[in-house]
C-alpha cells in the first residue's frame, strides 16, 4: 500500500510536471552508496545510479566533500573568468585520455551538439564551404533530445513529430562495413559519430571487426571520429572511456552522465585535427564547467584508477557468471557494468517484479539494463543478483 505522502506527490507530479516520463511509483528521498530510501524508510538496491549518473552512488563522502567545499567558496563565476576546479578537470581529462583540449556544458546532448558543431566548422575550414557537412552515425544510436541530437540519433522512432529536422546526418546499417563505405563514397561527409556501446538501444558493444571498419573508412576518406561516450565512459566499461576496449583513436570525445556523478557536467574533447576549431565567439555556455561540477568531476575522475576499472570488469564478468544460462534468461551483452539483458518475460514485469523485491533496474529497449554505482559492494550485489535471476526465471 503507497502511503497518502506519496499519493499527494504522485497527483501534484501530474497536475503540474509535463507528462514526459513515466515514472516508477517510487519517491526517492535519501540514499547512502547503493541503497536507496523512499519516503517510508523502504531500502532498495539501486542499479540503474541514475541512468548511469551516480557514478558512486548517494551521498557518497568523497563527492560530498568535493561539493561542499567549493560551494562555499563559490558556485558560479560564468566563463568570462578563470576558476580553478575547471581548469584542473580539463588539465586531468587530457592527461588521462591523450586528447589535447576540452569544452564545457551542462548535458550530454549538449556535448554532442558541441562535437557536431565542431566537425562542421573543421570541413568549413578545410573545404572552404558547407558541401562535406554531412555526419555518419550508426542506425539503432541515441544522441541526445535538442532537434539536432534527434536528427543524429539513428532510430526512425525519433524521427517524427519534431520536425524538421537538423540536416546533415546519415545512418549506416550497425556492424554493416559496405552500408559505412557506401555512405562515406558519396563525398560530402566530414565524420562519423558512434557509440562504442549503444546504450539506449540495447546496451549493444560494437564488434572488433565493425570498429576497424570505422577505423578503415575514416582512414580512407579522411574523416573525423567522434566517439559518443555519454552513457558508456566514465569507466563503466572496464575502461575509462568504452573506445578503449577497441583499437580505436577518435578525434572528438564526447562525455556526460557520469562525469560529475549527480550533477550536470558536459565535455566535448577534441584530439590535434581539431583542438583549435574553435576561435573566441564560435562557440560557449553560461553554466558549463561551473566550479562545482568541476569539483565533483575532478575527484570523480581521480578515483577512476586501474584499481576501480578491474573491480568494475570483475563485478561485470560476476553478473554474467551468476546470470548466464540461467532460467528466463536469453542473452546477456555489455561490457563492464554497462550490461543488457533479454529476458523470455516482458522486461516491465521483470522490472516491477525486481522493485517489489527492493532492487531499481533499468530497461534498453525491450531489454533488462544494469547500470550499477561502479563501487557496489559484493554483498549488495549478489542480492541484487539473485532478486534479479528469480525475477526472470519462469
Ligand atoms: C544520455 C545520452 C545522451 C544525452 O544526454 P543528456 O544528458 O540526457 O542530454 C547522449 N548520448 C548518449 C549515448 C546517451 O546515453
């Protein structure tokens, strides 16, 4: 029985919030690493950190340190000054990635319309004019809600009701090399735009064989890459960012989700081809690398350490060990603690059933989705597990 707390929050949600979501019948309220509170003092389990934001999950004491103590220094400059926090996060996103410049926003949406913008102005600049604008990205992609992060995304189900819509992008068959050659041939394309990991459309990892592909192609017709690491980098894969499981150098770096782990943070990182696209007034943000994300940012990816990232690939192979093969259970993809799984029941019964049982999942597509704080405990983990691996069967 939901108590007349949550009844009220439910009804004033509906009157007043566009009807946008549809929401669990949970009010989250507080939450201590990977367990979750609602407004009776209910635990659950979270594996889903947000949509892949809480990267260590509630209330963790390290991030709570990294916040507080700049919010009361200062919360907001604007970027007509220097602040410390987004310099160093900058200084440490190159150092770790080899990539040589980055800029700030607030979503990965904006990250990406970051990176667009940019491949565009670099074919202006190289061509003189606007006739190689045009984007390769994968059919079955997610790139993000603005009208031209829609137009990006490869999946006709975004593709209505908006328009119109930014032109410029083209979809190639995913893991289809002729399908990329065929679209890159036509002449007027500048880059190609992938996920390593497409994770709205099934927490899918693109094969080796595919990626040297992307690789060849651009090769070929010298275009830029832009790897989409919004959802799968942060270390979720195992690695810092998933093209790092590949051999694969992208030229532009798109990050989000679970950069500053629970609040907004964007950066579009860009390699030597590109690390001076920009000039003074091309291109900015009033919010973006704001002190406070910076700070947050700053000690979430100090802590993404060899260490983290072999405890995130243990934990990932552990789920697959427990799950595989087990009864209900179809197939597991993913890397890390990024991982998709297809269920023989309907994935919203899997997931009611899981809340009942106090553990939070995700779905991708008609896919269970498992998005966990990369520091889960063992222990909460093998419960989550089970409560899973009961849910599914049947
Ligand atoms: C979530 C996501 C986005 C959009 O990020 P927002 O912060 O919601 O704008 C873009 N690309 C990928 C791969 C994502 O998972």
């Amino acid at each position: 029985m939901k108590g007349v707390l949550f009844m009220d929050i439910k009804q004033t949600d509906s009157e007043y919030i566009s009807h946008t979501y549809s929401r669990f019948p949970i009010t989250l309220v507080r939450g201590n690493g990977c367990i979750l509170y609602d407004e009776t003092g209910t635990e659950y389990i979270d594996m889903g950190a947000g949509i892949a934001v809480n990267t260590f999950g509630a209330a963790d004491k390290e991030w709570c340190f990294a916040v507080e103590s700049q919010i009361h220094k200062l919360a907001h400059a604007s970027n007509l000054y220097y602040t410390e926090p987004c310099v160093k996060l900058a200084e440490m996103l190159c150092q770790k990635t080899g990539l040589k410049k980055v800029f700030f926003s607030n979503s990965g949406a904006e990250a990406n319309e970051c990176a667009i913008k940019a491949a565009r102005r670099y074919a202006f600049n190289k061509y003189g004019d606007e006739k190689h604008s045009v984007i390769i990205t994968l059919k079955n992609s997610f790139h993000g809600r603005t009208v031209t992060t829609l137009s990006a995304t490869g999946q006709d189900c975004f593709h209505h009701e908006f328009g119109p819509f930014t032109p410029g992008f083209v979809y190639a068959d995913t893991e289809n090399p002729d399908s990329l050659e065929t679209l890159a041939a036509a002449g007027n394309v500048c880059a190609i735009m992938f996920e390593a990991i497409q994770g709205e459309g099934g927490v899918i990892p693109l094969s080796e064989d595919f990626v040297r592909a992307i690789k060849r192609t651009a090769e070929k017709y010298s275009l830029l890459l832009i790897a989409d690491e919004i959802q799968c980098g942060n270390g979720r894969s195992g690695k810092l960012c998933a093209y790092m499981n590949f051999d694969i150098k992208p030229d532009i770096v798109t990050s989000a989700k679970g950069l500053a782990a629970g609040l907004p943070l964007g950066v579009t990182l860009f390699g030597e081809k590109v690390e001076n696209v920009y000039t003074p007034g091309t291109h900015g943000s009033t919010f973006g690398g704001n002190p406070v994300c910076a700070s947050a940012a700053l000690s979430v990816l100090s802590r993404i350490d060899d260490k983290l990232l072999n405890e995130v690939t243990e934990k990932g192979n552990y789920i697959v060990k427990e799950l595989n093969n087990s009864c209900g259970i179809a197939e597991i993809t993913g890397l890390g603690l990024m991982l998709g799984i297809k269920t023989e029941k309907n994935v919203k019964d899997v997931i009611n059933n899981c809340m009942e049982q106090g553990v939070l999942v995700l779905s991708a597509k008609s896919k269970l989705r498992l998005l966990p704080p990369l520091n889960i405990p063992y222990d909460k983990l093998e419960k989550a597990v089970s409560v899973i691996k009961k849910a599914c069967s049947i």
